[in-house]
C-alpha cells in the first residue's frame, strides 16, 4: 500500500463493475484503483478510462504483475470461486460480488485458501451500506425493541430479462439457481445481518410465473429459524414489483417494531402514541462499501460479513433450494466456513 491507499485491481468490467468503479472515484483518500483485467478489452478499457489505470486480458497475469494490494471480484457467479483461491494464493486481499461462491465444495476452498494466506475477504454486500440499515442494526443491538421475535426482508421488481439478454443468468451451471440465489441474495444477507444469529433450518417455496425460458426459479418465499429463536422471511423476485406499503425490511420483538422503506426508519415502542420516524440521508452504497473495504484493511479490522457471512447466506440459498426440492424443512448444511 501507498500514500495511505489501498491499490485495487479489478477483476470483471462488466454491468456491476460500473457502480464499483463509481464507488473508487468517491474514495480517492483510501482507494487507487490500479489495474483491470477483463478478456474484451473494450470492457476493460470502459472502466479504466477515467483513472489510466493498467489493462490486463487475464486476471492471473494481473495477479503476477500489476503493483495492487487487494482485487475487487466481479464476475459471473461460477467463476467467482477461482479467482478467489487465485487472489488468496498470491497475497491479495479479496472483495467478491454476491454470491461468494455455489457450492459446499466451493465453500470449503475459499475457506481453505483464505485463512492459509492470511488474507482479508470481505463479502460484498452494498444493502448493509443503507443508512436504514446501519440505524436498525444499532437499535436492536442496543435493546430498543428487546429480544427480536421475527424478521422479514423483501427484495422484488419487475426484470425486463428476456432470452437475448439475460446470458450466463439464464442457465443454473453458470449462475448456480435462479432469482434466489442471484437478487435474493441480497434480502437474505440483510436478513441475517438482522436476525443476529446463526441459521439453523429452512423451509421455501419457489415459482416461476413469468421468466419461463430461464432455468430456475423467478421467485422465491424463504422461512429461517436462527438459533437465537428469530424466525425470518425472505420474499424475493424478478416476475412482479412490490405491492406498495411492502417493507424492505422490519423487525418485531418483545418492546415494539422497526420497518423501513429502505430510505426511512420507524420504530414503534409499545404504548407510545406515535412512532419515531428517522429520515436519514442516502449514500452512494457501493463507495461506502468500497470505503469500508479499504478502511478494513488500512486499519487491520473486520469488514462487516467476511468470508464467514458470505457462506452462512449460501447455506440458507442451498438449504431453501434442497427444501422446495424435497418438500420438508431442511437443516441449513454446515458448509466451512472460518472468521
């Protein structure tokens, strides 16, 4: 590291990446952004026009040559486990696009790779970022509601996907399911970050209603039970927005209730008259959590979901996926995962 700046190199320029590189330029006292490695250069050359940062066709030669610190993974879903294993073994920190990886399989050797090298991963999970969420964190971390009963997230709209576009995502080799595993990912990080426990077991059901031409489902209803008693619901899906008035996520305890439209935060104590409403300020999501990612390892601490959250969410993916699948409960596998 130099100049106090964590040197990030780029690994996928496609659609995502754009927000990324967003995210470096707001953080220019943390972040350099160094290099790119992406096989269409056209690609490639998109992201680093703004910064002249190094342009590489493969990232494993970006690995080998370019002066970076950590890589920012943001590829297709199956490949995202490789170039993992690839940045631990040559000493680079890792932030990796959702999901972190597919499998038990894959899970184990992330693990692996990352504590042998001794590297920081952090889990890429832009919604932690909301100022609604930070907030209701900190009150159901300080006791406001008391002990939390349930927990509910909802992440759905409606995706214009259709078989010219929606490429890799269309085929569960490459994207390892359907819309659970890709945009339900996101509400079922939010919801673990909530319910503040380890997941246990899970029932789901999945539906296709209207991406009929994609394999996997376009839709999806969760149900987790965390070994602290919260029991949660994930509703997630690509076929239909929202009805309005549908939180992005609340919870309930034992003193009242806290919900959000993802810009705002209520919170309802028991007895009182009024609820308390917190209009809080938006953020650019991604340099926050750019900035974080920097600052984790400028300063040696703890992203907020390492390696360790990242593969507690994949096992609530693979366990709702072996639930529809069987029709039971399934208890959530116990996939390695380290801290």
């Amino acid at each position: 590291m130099s100049e106090n700046t964590v040197r990030i190199g780029l690994i996928g320029a496609g659609g995502i990446a754009g927000a990324h590189v967003e995210g470096y330029l707001r953080h220019p006292d943390t972040i350099t952004f160094a290099a790119v490695a992406d096989p269409v250069r056209e690609s490639a050359e998109k992201r680093a026009e703004a910064t002249g940062a190094a342009i590489y066709a493969d990232y494993r030669t970006m690995l080998a040559e370019a002066d970076i610190d950590a890589v920012d993974i943001c590829l297709p879903h199956h490949l995202h486990k490789d170039a993992i294993v690839a940045a631990a073994r040559a000493g680079k920190h890792i932030l990796c696009e959702k999901p972190l990886c597919l499998t038990a399989e894959e899970a184990a050797e992330v693990s692996a790779a990352v504590e042998e090298a001794g590297v920081t991963l952090m889990s890429a999970h832009n919604q932690l970022f909301l100022p609604a969420v930070a907030r209701a964190k900190e009150l159901i971390e300080s006791g406001a509601i008391g002990r939390v009963y349930e927990v509910r997230t909802t992440d759905s709209f409606f995706n214009d996907f259709d078989p010219a576009n929606m490429g890799w995502r269309a085929h569960a080799s490459t994207s390892g399911g359907g819309e659970l595993i890709d945009t339900g990912y996101h509400p079922t990080y939010l919801l673990l970050h909530l319910a503040g426990g380890t997941p246990v077991e899970v029932t789901a059901m999945l539906a296709t209603h209207r991406l009929t031409f994609m394999e996997g489902e376009d839709s999806a209803t969760v149900l987790v039970r965390f070994d602290n008693g919260v029991i949660g619901t994930v509703v997630t899906s690509w076929a239909y927005e929202a009805a309005p008035g549908t939180e992005k996520f609340s919870a309930v305890g034992e003193l009242g209730s806290l919900t959000s439209d993802g810009t705002t935060l209520t919170v309802k104590k028991r007895g009182d008259a009024e609820p308390t409403v917190f209009e809080l300020e938006p953020v650019h999501q991604f340099g926050e959590e750019l900035n974080h990612f920097a600052r984790s390892i400028l300063d040696g601490t703890r992203p907020l979901h390492t390696q360790k959250e990242g593969i507690e969410v994949l096992g609530i993916i693979l366990g709702a996926y072996e639930s529809a699948r069987t029709r039971t409960v399934a208890a959530i596998p116990a996939l390695s995962t380290t801290h």
